[in-house]
C-alpha cells in the first residue's frame, strides 16, 4: 500500500514541473509577439516614409516631366509641319524642343498687311527692311550694308497694333514666328535657362526665315539700376544680349534669315543695352480721321451696312481712339442688331422656319454705332476721369489723361444733346 499510495503523488510533481515551464515560456513568447509588432511598425513606417518620399519627389519633377511630354510633341508637330511644307526636316534637341511650343507656322498666321487699317509708311519701310530680304535673299546677300536690321523695335501705345503687326510681317514674308515668352526661358534649375536662351538663336536659325518676337518687351529687357536684383535674371538678359551680338557676327551670313522683333509701349524703360542692338525703331501711334475710317473699313469688311452709315463721320467723332477700340466699338455695333434679332428668333421659333429668320436680320446703322459709342470709350478715358475725381487737389494731368477725359467730354456733350453729331446737324 506504500507503494501504492506513493504513485498517485508523482503525477501531482510532474503537473507542477510542467506549469512551471509554460509559465516561464510566456515572457519569451511576448517578447517575440512585440518584436514582431515593432518589426511590422517600423516596415509600415518605411512604407509610408517612401510614399511621403516618392510624392515629394514627383511633385518637384512634374513640371520637368511635363516639359520633356510638351517638348516631345512640339517636336513632333514641328516635324510634320516642315514635311507638309515641303521643307528640309531638322533635328532638335531637348531645350530647342520645349522653344517651339511658342512656334508659330506662317501658315496658321491669318494676319496681313491688307487686314491693318492705316500705318502706310510703318508697314512700307518694314516691307523693304524684311520681307523683301527674308523673300529674296540672293539680291541682298551680296553687300552686308544690304543685310536685314540686328533687331526692330515697335512702340507705341496700347491696342495700336504692334503685335498685329509683327504677326502681318511674318505672314507676308513666310517666316515661321517665334513667340517668345519669359515663361518659357524661366526654370527653377540653376543654368537651364541660358540653355533655353540658347536653343531659341539656334532654333531659329534651323529655321530660318524665322522671326523671333518678344512682346512687352520692357519686362523682359527693363532697364537694370543700382538696386538689389535677381542674378539668376540678370544672367538669363546676360546670355541673351551675348548670344544675339555672337550670332550675328560669328555666322558665316551674318546671321542673315533671323530677325529679332520687339513690341513696347514704355520704351523708356527698355534696357539702352537692349536698344542699342535695335538700330531699327517704329512708333505705332494712335491712328488719325483717316486711319480710323481704314480700320472701320477692314473691321466691318463683309458685314452688312446701312445706307445712313458714314464711316467717315464716325472716324471723326472717334478721337483718340486705337485700333483696338475701334474694334470693339464694331463688335458692340453689330452686337445690337444681332441681339434683336436673336429676339425675334425666340419669339417666332415655333412658327418661323430659319431662311424667313435669315431674312429678317437688318444691316448695322448710324443709330447702332451711336449707342455702341456711349459703351465703348477710347482706352483708359473713363479709368482717367475717375482717376482725377479720386485724385488729391494739386496733381497734374498727363497729356494722356487730359487727351481721354476731352474725347470723353465730347462724347458726353453729344449725348446730352439727343446724340446728334455735327453731320446730323449739316444735313
């Protein structure tokens, strides 16, 4: 029995012996449960700081991702345009890529000499300056005092056609037309845009006939003072005015093909450097009684007229005007009798077929530009009437602003008195 009540305890100490095992496995088996969840914090936080990484990282690179997509189709649509032509293909690189985004085939150009009201003598010099060299090279590349102008400034005030102009000289002489902006010579990248400034000369010397316009040009050139500036801008004008002396004196043709054309209307402000290498300058004023009834002419060219209308009434009673208002003051013109007629159409829609519409339409009158007249003001006068009423007592007037508020004057003088003019009053 001894023996028998000794084997009931041995189970009992080997129960506990086991307990004490797995009691002891416990803290091991935690510590791999935490290493594991810090080894799965820590991949997920690797994960994470490559995504934050990755992010940060395509969003610097996008723009450049997006030049290097743009370049490659310019370069495509250029290539095809050259081929389509029947021009000599050319090869490009990457900058000369992202310049002819701003190219412009003289094909696409609807703009010519016929469609600018008035300017004869600007538009006469310019044709013998450069579209005669640029159309027949072999009668000028034999002197160099025959050769076409460095550069060509136009100046004036706003809306008196200067980009229109530019646009004609390139449709004329069948130049491909480089519109080049700052925007696209700009980059964050240190030396990028010298490079840009570069591929634009080489670029346009492929091309030639080519002309390369800088509109407004004074922000791009603006004269450079004493004061604290921006030297990666300051290189970016450098390089520029450097390429544009080295392409004309280090090519065998003295850079003949490639014409530099500038548009401002502060010339003032424009860099004497920048000048200096432009012996050419044109002033594109405002146009006079003439010139206006030119440009009323082309504008209202195919549109329906009265037999009451007198452009030439109208171009006296619109003085200080530019071409640019002069085009404004037709559009809102035309848009009465459309307007009307619009009306008419909604009106009658559920009975009226579109020939009885059609027919319907009345010209343009006397009476319509008249109203178009109390509407539309030449550029800047109903802002410089407002300007001296806010202004302090004691200011003084600019010529520019005592011209406007006069021709407002009058406009208002006219319209009190029934909107009669002197030619109403002679007939």
């Amino acid at each position: 029995m001894g023996s028998g009540s000794s084997k009931p305890t041995t189970p009992s100490i080997q129960d506990g012996g086991n307990s004490s095992t797995s009691e002891r496995d416990i803290p091991a088996q935690t510590s791999n449960t935490i290493e594991q969840a810090v080894d799965i914090a820590l991949n997920v936080m690797l994960l994470y700081g490559t995504y934050v990484c990755v992010q940060y990282l395509y969003k610097q690179y996008k723009p450049m991702i997006g030049d290097m997509y743009g370049a490659s189709e310019s370069a495509s649509k250029l290539k095809k345009r050259l081929k389509d032509s029947q021009r000599a293909a050319i090869t490009m690189n990457y900058y000369e890529s992202i310049i002819a985004a701003d190219l412009v085939d003289p094909a696409e150009l609807t703009e010519t000499f016929a469609d600018i009201g008035g300017l004869e003598h600007q538009k006469r010099e310019l044709y013998d300056l450069v579209i005669l060299p640029l159309q027949h090279p072999d009668f000028f590349t034999s002197s160099k005092l025959l050769t076409v102008p460095k550069g060509i400034l136009l100046y004036g005030k706003p809306g008196t056609g200067k980009t229109l102009l530019a646009k004609a000289i390139a449709k004329e002489s069948g130049a491909f037309f480089i519109n080049l902006k700052i925007s696209t010579l700009m980059s964050k990248w240190f030396g990028e845009s010298q490079k840009l400034v570069k591929a634009a000369f080489s670029l346009a010397k492929k091309l030639a006939p080519c002309i390369i316009f800088i509109d407004e040009v004074d922000s791009f050139m603006g004269a450079r003072s004493g004061g604290a500036s921006d030297p990666t801008y300051n290189s970016m004008k450098t390089e520029f005015l450097a390429l544009w002396d080295g392409f004309v004196d280090n090519s065998p043709d003295g850079g003949f093909g490639v014409v530099v054309l500038g548009a401002t209307n502060r010339p003032a402000d424009v860099d004497a450097a920048f000048l200096r290498r432009m012996p050419r300058t044109f002033e594109v004023d405002l146009p006079d009684a003439s010139q206006r009834q030119q440009i009323l002419q082309v504008h209202l060219r195919g549109e329906p007229l009265a037999s009451d209308l007198d452009l030439a009434q109208i171009a006296r009673d619109t003085v200080n005007y530019s071409g640019s208002d002069l085009k404004e003051l037709c559009r809102a013109a035309l848009m009465i009798p459309l307007r009307e007629h619009i009306a008419e159409f909604r009106a009658n829609s559920s009975s009226a077929t579109q020939g009885s519409i059609e027919s319907t339409k009345r010209p343009v009158s006397k009476h319509d530009f008249e109203v178009a007249r109390t509407r539309v003001h030449a550029t800047g006068a109903t802002a410089y009437a407002y300007a001296e009423q806010e202004a302090p007592q004691g200011n003084v007037l600019t010529p520019d602003m005592l011209a406007a508020m006069m021709a407002l004057g009058m406009q208002h003088f006219m319209q009190a008195a029934g909107n009669s003019t002197p030619y109403q009053r002679r007939s």
